[in-house]
C-alpha cells in the first residue's frame, strides 16, 4: 500500500483537527490540579472534545474504554483514565487524538504536577527536547531514520533511554497508518520523506531501562519494567518541500511547564 500522500485539501483537513486536538490538550494544562482524578481529566477531554463538533479516538479504539490516555510516573503510555488521584510531585502525560471530518488529530504532553523532582524534571525535560529534535530532521529527502537518530543520540546522551516497543505513526483517515517512526536508528536509514506525508513523532523516554511491560489485568497500561519515570510528548506534522509544518502546535504555551524547560536544558 505505501505511504499514503495527503493533497492539498487533505493538509488543510489535517490542520483543521490538529489545531482541535492542541487546543484540547492547552485546556487541559490550564484544568490539572493536585488531587484531581484522571476520570475528571476524561471527562474534561470527552466534553472539550465534543463540544468542538469532534470524536475522541481513543473511546473504544480496539477496546479502549476511555477518551483519553493518562500515563502517571513510571506509565509509559496507554494509562486507562480512572479513580487515581494525582499528586503533588507527579509527572503525567496526556494524549489527546480528535477525529473531525474523518481524519485524525493526535498530541500529547508531560505535565508537571506541582513542583517536580529533579529527576522528574530531567526525564520530562530530556523528552521535550527529544521531540524538537526529531521535528527538525523533517524535510523532503531525509530519511525516516534522521528522525530516529536524533532522538536516540541526544536521549542517551543525556542518561536516558528511548523506549522500542512503541512508535510514531502515519495518521490521516485512521489513527494508525504507514509508516512507522521509530524514535531509535541509523541515519540515513528506512523511507525517504516525501512532501505531503503526515505522521507523529512521538518519543517515550525513561530514566532508566527501555524494557517496558504491559499491564497482564488491563492488556492497556505500558509500565517501565525498572520502576523508573518515564515522559512522553507527541505531535503531528505534515512534510513539506522546504520542511515540515507542526499540525498540532499549540496557541499558547503549556502554563506549567514550558518557560521553564529552555533554561533547564540549557544548564
Ligand atoms: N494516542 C496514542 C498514540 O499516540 C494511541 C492511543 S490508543 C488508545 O498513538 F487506544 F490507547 F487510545
Ligand atoms: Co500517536
Ligand atoms: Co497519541
């Protein structure tokens, strides 16, 4: 089947339920607070979401029973929103996917929940930056595996590892398509970027181990193996001549987190 191209009318699609999606996450950083419940984030992102006139694709995706994944602390991804109240001191990320007329949205963020440790911040940190890098290997011509090679070198470089059981992927009319984007690699390796493709990069980063396990009572939650945190954040982008646009980019910053970062990192 190959890498499905999006023309120009399908871009604007893509935009159009990109922005939803950014928007929807943006009121979700504005909404948590210590002692919330991750069902109240849910509902905040089911309500958000169909109040724009578009679906939440996660709500029985294969299963899933929520609108929402909420990934608390050593879940790496796919947290089931539930009865668990967060934490002063938690990390946690949340991944917003919005369908509006027929093509797919998908975004997420690590949030600090009040005043982070430093390791919280580290990982979180380290995965933010992550994502910039690979966003910035996108331009017609580069490879896949530009994007992988990015990520990886800077991660480890930075005392972490990059989690290989789950990747980026292709997304347009359904939520997962061709190709996959590993957040690991060669350089020079896998497809060559063409203008007009559409996927996510969406590098998971632990503290320690890569080796992820699933949850054997849920089939949903993914945990790192080691107990240690892990963060995540993800957006979609569409490949242009000149480079890539960010479909999902936000109209304001993240409230709690990202004037902070540039400084951490930069220490
Ligand atoms: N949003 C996730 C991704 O980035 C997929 C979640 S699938 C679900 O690909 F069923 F857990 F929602
Ligand atoms: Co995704
Ligand atoms: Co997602």
């Amino acid at each position: 089947m190959g890498i499905d191209i999006k023309n120009v009318k399908e871009a604007e699609a893509m935009r159009v339920v990109g922005l939803m999606a950014a928007e929807t996450l943006l009121a979700v950083g504005n909404a948590l607070r210590p002692g919330m419940t991750t069902d109240e984030i849910n509902t905040l992102v089911h309500e958000d979401t169909i109040r724009r006139g578009a679906r939440p694709a996660p709500l029985n995706y294969r299963g899933f029973p929520k609108s929402v994944c909420t990934s608390i602390n050593d879940v790496v991804c796919h947290g089931i929103p539930g009865a668990e109240v967060i934490q002063n001191g938690d990390i946690i990320n949340v991944d917003v996917t919005s369908i509006y007329q027929g093509f797919y949205g998908d975004t997420s963020a690590t949030f600090y929940i009040g005043t982070p440790s430093p390791e919280a911040r580290h990982v979180t940190e380290v995965a933010r930056r992550a994502l910039e890098l690979g966003i910035a290997e996108v331009r017609e011509g580069a490879f896949l595996g530009d994007i992988g090679a990015a990520i990886q070198q800077f991660v480890e470089s930075k005392g972490c590892s990059v989690v290989r059981d789950f990747v980026g992927h292709g997304i347009g009319r359904r939520f997962h398509e061709e190709p996959q984007v590993k957040h690991y690699g060669k350089r020079g390796s896998g497809e060559r970027l063409r203008a007009g493709m559409t996927f996510t990069i969406e590098p998971m980063v632990n503290l320690g181990s890569y080796a992820v396990t699933i949850d054997p009572t849920d089939k949903w939650t993914v945990r790192t193996v080691d107990g240690s945190l892990s963060a995540q954040f993800e957006h979609t982008l569409l490949v242009t001549k000149k480079g890539h646009e960010v479909l999902t980019s936000r109209p304001a910053a993240l409230n709690n987190s990202e004037t902070a970062a540039a400084l951490y990192l930069m220490a």
